[in-house]
C-alpha cells in the first residue's frame, strides 16, 4: 500500500477536524420539544424533537431542554448535567408512565460525564404514574442513582408505587433539594437511601405531601431538613416525616394535619421547630428533640418530645 503524500495527510486530518466540528455542532446548548415536533428533527425551535429522550442526544452537557407547549414528552434516562424546564416555552410538559420510572437520573462514571460534580435540574414536569385501583402503575417519577446534585422544582406527583422520589444512591454522595414540589397517591413522597459512608442530603422547602402512604422517608444515611411545608392524610405506618436508623431529620415551620402519624422516629433523630401537630391519630412516635415551640391539640396522641434544643 502507499503512503499518503504530505497533501493527502493534510487532507486526512481536515476531512476528521470538520467530522468532528460536525459532530459537537450537533449537540446545542438549547433544545426544544413540543407536542408536533418529531425526534428526526435537530430539536431547534423551529424545528424541535417530539421526546425528552429524543432530544437529550442533541443537547450538549450542561444544556437546556424546554418545553414549547403542553405535551406528554415520555420517560428519559439522564446521564449528564443537564436542565430540563415544562415550563420555559409556553407550556407544561407531562410524563404519563406505567411499570416503569419516569426519569432516571444516572451520571455514569464512563466518558466525560463528570458524575463528582454533574448538577442536574428537573423543573415545571408532571409526573403521572396513572392510577389503578388498588395501587398506582408507576414506579418511580424520579429515580435518582448518580449525579453530584439533583434540584427539583415546581414539580408535581402523583400515582406511583414506589415512591415521587426516590435516592438510592448506594456507595455514592448526593444532593437532593426539592422545593415547591406536590406529592399526592403515591405509596412514598421522597425515598431516601444511602450506603454509608456516603451520605444523602435532602432539603425540601414548600412542598404539598398529601393523602400518600408515607411522606418523607430518610432510611438510611440520610442528612434532611424539611421547611414551609404540609403534610396531611398521610395514612401508612411508617408517618408522614420518618427518620431510620443514622439520619437526621430537621422539620421548621410546617403542619402536620389528619395523618396517622406525624413524626416517626425510627432509631434516628428528628428535630421540630415551630410547627403544628393537629388531629393526627400519633403526633410523634418515638421521642423527638423540640425547641419548646411546637403547638399539639386534638391529636389522639401527641407523643414525646425532649427539649434539648436551645433558645438563645
């Protein structure tokens, strides 16, 4: 065979640079979906995919996904740092699924990913696991397995078996921060699980967690703080707040109203501040550390509190 003259190597290597200009010119920091679209399509505004699935392939790391009016936009497994906003165009964006989760978030520790530091955010989605009596068909609306951070925001629950939420982080540190989010018939509203010693933070701010089974479940290795928040009619065994073994779980500011327990401690550590316990069948169950400032009236029981938080 030949050798390339000087000028054909010189080709060569042109013909692969422009490959893979072509190639990074592909992927756009900003995507766009919507209900017409079609996933053949370069996902650009004016021409954008029909699917989240089909769109995360053409948004670079780091990028945008958003949503150009009201659709069903299907399951999508995450694994790089990405956004993706219902709510950025002009409309809402839904995910209806059955037997299966709705999103995974999975950074990968191949390619360049970068799962110690990926930032993912899920903002403006309905998450629909569609109810069937006597259980909801989803799994999970959110499956969060590896990513440095998770936020999610604006968000709304509801109809899964397993859980809105769910941390299975395994032998991996998160981030998890959820705020102005609904959790409504779901078996479990936030899942939280972490093999030690990693270690799950999870901080809830506005969140609506209604007629579920159980609310806030940390269950291992766990660091929570839960603040502006309702819980009601949470009705299964395991409370509307719960607390395992090895985790902490501060709650500020919020209601406890109709549930059959409020506070569970559950061999770890709750924390309560200013908020209300009102017609629970259990207040608190086990003994939770108290500022003093906790209000308790027409619970069967209120349960203990140890007032070994100090007002200064």
């Amino acid at each position: 065979m030949k050798q390339l003259t000087f000028a054909g190597r010189i080709l060569v290597l042109l013909a692969v640079s422009l490959g893979l200009a072509s190639l990074a010119h592909g992927q756009a920091s900003r995507t766009w979906v919507s209900g017409v679209g079609d996933d053949l399509n370069p996902c650009s505004r004016t021409a954008p995919c029909k699917t989240f699935a089909g769109a995360i392939s053409k948004t670079a790391e780091g990028g945008e996904i958003d949503a150009l009016d009201p659709g069903g936009y299907g399951a999508v497994t995450i694994t790089k740092a990405i956004v993706i906003d219902g709510g950025t165009g002009s409309g809402w964006a839904s995910i209806l699924v059955s037997g299966t989760n709705a999103i995974i978030v999975n950074v990968a520790t191949s390619g360049l990913n970068h799962p110690n530091d990926a930032v993912v955010t899920l903002r403006n989605i309905t998450f629909n696991g569609i109810s069937q009596s006597p259980v909801a068909a989803g799994t999970n609306g959110v499956n969060y397995l590896r990513a440095a951070q998770l936020h999610v925001e604006s968000c709304q629950f509801q109809n899964f078996g397993t859980s809105g939420i769910t941390a299975n982080l395994g032998t991996t540190s998160g981030n998890l921060t959820v705020n102005d989010c609904v959790f409504d018939n779901v078996n479990t509203a936030i899942l939280s699980n972490a093999t030690s010693p990693a270690l799950d933070v999870l901080q809830a701010e506005h969140i609506r967690v209604v007629g579920n089974s159980t609310g806030v479940n940390a269950n291992s290795n766990t660091f929570a703080t839960i603040r502006d928040s309702y819980f009601g009619g949470n009705l299964g065994a395991n409370g509307a707040v719960r607390a395992g073994s090895g985790c902490t779980v501060n709650v500020e500011n919020s209601m406890f109203a109709n549930n059959a327990t409020g506070a569970n401690v559950a061999g770890g550590t709750i924390r309560l501040s200013n908020n209300d316990f009102f017609n629970n069948t259990t207040g608190i169950s086990g003994t939770a550390e108290s500022a003093n400032n906790n209000r308790f009236r027409g619970n069967t029981s209120d349960g203990a509190t140890s007032n070994v938080i100090v007002v200064k």
